[in-house]
C-alpha cells in the first residue's frame, strides 16, 4: 500500500528561489525534484516543511 510523501519547500540560499512540491505517492522519480537551483545553479538547496498557506495552495493547484 503506497505511503503518501509529505509536501515539502526547497529553498536556494543563493538566490532564495523556492519552491513547493505537492504530496505524492511513495516513489518519486528523477527529475520530478530538482537537484540544483533552476535560476542559478546551486547545488545545496534546503529542504523545509511548507507553512499551512503553503500546503493549501499546493493541494488546490495540484487539483487543478
């Protein structure tokens, strides 16, 4: 039985693009989350729990 992952944010200290990433099934795959920043290319992005405004919006836009 698939385990939902939770929603989570990553965030780039470079140049604080951010973005947060909807609940999934158990399994991600590569490409999906971004393993350096888009915008800059930084590859150390921090990984943050979303604030509750955060998790609604990514549950209404990922119904949509």
């Amino acid at each position: 039985m698939p385990i939902q992952t939770p929603a989570f944010k990553l965030i780039c200290a470079s140049c604080g693009w951010t973005k947060v990433f909807p609940p999934m099934g158990d399994l991600r795959f590569p490409g999906q989350v971004p393993e350096k920043c888009p915008t800059c290319g930084n590859e150390h992005l921090k990984r943050l729990q979303p604030n509750f405004a955060e998790k609604i919006l990514v549950n209404i836009f990922k119904k949509l």
